[in-house]
C-alpha cells in the first residue's frame, strides 16, 4: 500500500492507473476508521481494480473550532485497517497541501443545503464540496463511495457532480451500526461511557417512528419525537425533521413513500446524527 501526501504524487498514481485502463474507486474520509468507512472500502474494492482512500480532517467543513480541535485522529491505527483490507493507495494531505491560499469558493448546492445541516451547520456543505471538487479532479475516479449515515452529504455530492459536470459515478451506500442499533461515527469513541451506553435510544425512537408513521401526521411524528427527547434526560435534540428522500422537501400532513425521519442530537457535547426511511 503507497501512501501519498503530495497532490503530485497521487495525481501521477492515478493518471498512471487510468492510462493502464483499470478503474479508480474513491473513498474521502476524515479518518478514525470504523467498520463503517470500512463498508464502503470493502465495497470499493469489490468494484474497481485501484482504491484509493482518502484521509483528511477538512478544517473548512466544520463551523465549530472545539469540534475541528477535538476531532480524532489516529493515522497510524487507521493505515494498518486499510492495509488490511487491500487498499492500494492512501492519500494523506496536509492542510496546506490542500489549501495553499485561503479559499473562497461558493458553490451553489441549492435548497438542499439550506435545510438540516445546511442550517445547524453553516459553511459547513460549502466546505465539503470544495475539498470533494479537488479530490475528483486529483484523483479523476471512475466511483466515489459515501455513506447514507450523512445522507444530505451524499444528496449534496450527486448535485455536485450533476452541477459542476463532474465525470465520476456516485455511489451511496447503508448505514452501519453497532450491534445495539448505534450508527457507527468517529466522534462516538469521544463520547462518555454513560452517554454511550443511552446513544441507542437514537436509533431506537427511529425504528418506533416507522411504526408511528401508519399512523401519525408528519407534524404529529415530529411533535411526538420532539417531547420524547424533552424527557430525556441526557440528550438535547436539535432537530428531528420528516423529509423527501430525493428533494429534502419537508413532508407536511400524511407522510407518504419515500419519506425520510432526519435527526441531530447532542449527547453532551458531542453531536451525533442519524437518519431512517419511514416508509
Ligand atoms: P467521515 O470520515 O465521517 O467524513 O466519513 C467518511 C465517509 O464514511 C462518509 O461518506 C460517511 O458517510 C461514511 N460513513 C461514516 N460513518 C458511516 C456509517 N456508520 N455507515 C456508513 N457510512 C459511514
């Protein structure tokens, strides 16, 4: 397995490898691997014939300094889990090989990033397609692979790559869970031992909302998750929002098909989100 930290370096790898006629599968991730990231690598592999995965800690994307100061990395950790899965190559940039002057592009992503993260997390989609925009044109993959555990992300990537006339497949893929139902994050190995023992309640109230939606407005379902999280006594619910799975249009009155239950919750200081299809 190489390991690359220069734009140069990689971009040679690449070239080379499309020049061969193999096909170049993409994996961006901000390290801290878990099984999760490790999903969408084993899907990758499965498909192309060079993976290339990305690890960067994209300072432009996070609108919370403490949360950018505190994100986890473990490199050295993270290298033996690729290796062990057969990645070809990593691409370990620093930040000023990312951004050697300060960046002020805007993209225009649509309505999609002004709802949900777009509004709890400002800056923070224009971060993400600025830092994905450079990596396809460094790397120019054939597939690039993201999670459905960041579902807006993805939905905001697809718009990027149909926007900007960017030549790469977008491929989305399941959620990975733990066993008790929490959705697999970096940021959950910061939380408390207390905290991680109730994070399942999450992912529980969205399997109940399933149920709830036969039955239930979308205005009723958001109510309802609303005062389940008032009584909790260690979460702080951000928001739990009933949206378009294609659109991100918000549902109001019977929640029909293809209808998605999106949710942010602080569990202390950490931010978790997650996301379920109700019907
Ligand atoms: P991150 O390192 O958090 O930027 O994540 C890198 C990629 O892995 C993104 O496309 C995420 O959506 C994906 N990912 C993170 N956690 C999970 C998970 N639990 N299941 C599936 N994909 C995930």
């Amino acid at each position: 397995m190489d390991v690359f930290e220069k734009i140069k370096d990689i971009n040679a790898y690449a070239t080379k490898a499309r020049e061969q006629g193999l096909t170049i599968g993409f994996v961006p991730t901000m390290g801290a691997l878990h099984e999760g990231h490790l999903s969408l690598v084993k899907k990758a592999i499965a498909e192309n014939d060079v993976v290339i995965v990305s690890i960067f800690v994209n300072p432009i994307q996070f609108n919370n300094p403490e949360d950018l100061a505190k994100y986890p990395r473990e490199i050295g950790k993270d290298l033996a889990l690729l290796q062990k899965e057969g990645v070809h190559v990593v691409f370990t940039p620093s930040d000023k090989e990312m951004y050697p002057e300060t960046v002020s592009d805007t993209y225009n992503l649509g309505s999609l990033s002004s709802v949900m993260e777009g509004k709890f997390r400002p800056g923070h989609f224009n971060g993400v397609a600025v830092v994905v925009h450079k990596f396809f044109q460094i790397i120019q993959p054939h597939k690039a692979y993201f999670g459905e555990k960041d579902y807006q992300q993805l939905l905001i990537i697809k718009a990027l790559v149909r926007n900007y006339n960017i030549p790469v497949e977008i491929v989305g893929c399941p959620i990975n869970r733990e066993a008790d139902g929490l959705a697999r994050s970096s940021r959950n190995s910061r939380l408390s031992p207390q905290m991680k023992e109730a994070a399942p309640f999450i992912h529980q109230q969205l399997v109940e909302a399933i149920k709830l939606a036969k039955e239930l407005t979308a205005e009723e379902l958001e109510n309802h998750i609303i005062l389940v999280f008032e009584k909790h006594p260690l979460f702080k619910l951000e928001y739990f929002t009933i949206a378009n799975g294609s659109t991100l249009d918000p549902i109001k009155g019977k929640i029909t098909e293809n209808s998605y239950g999106f949710i942010a919750v602080y569990a202390g200081d950490i931010r978790l989100i997650d996301n379920i299809r109700l019907i």
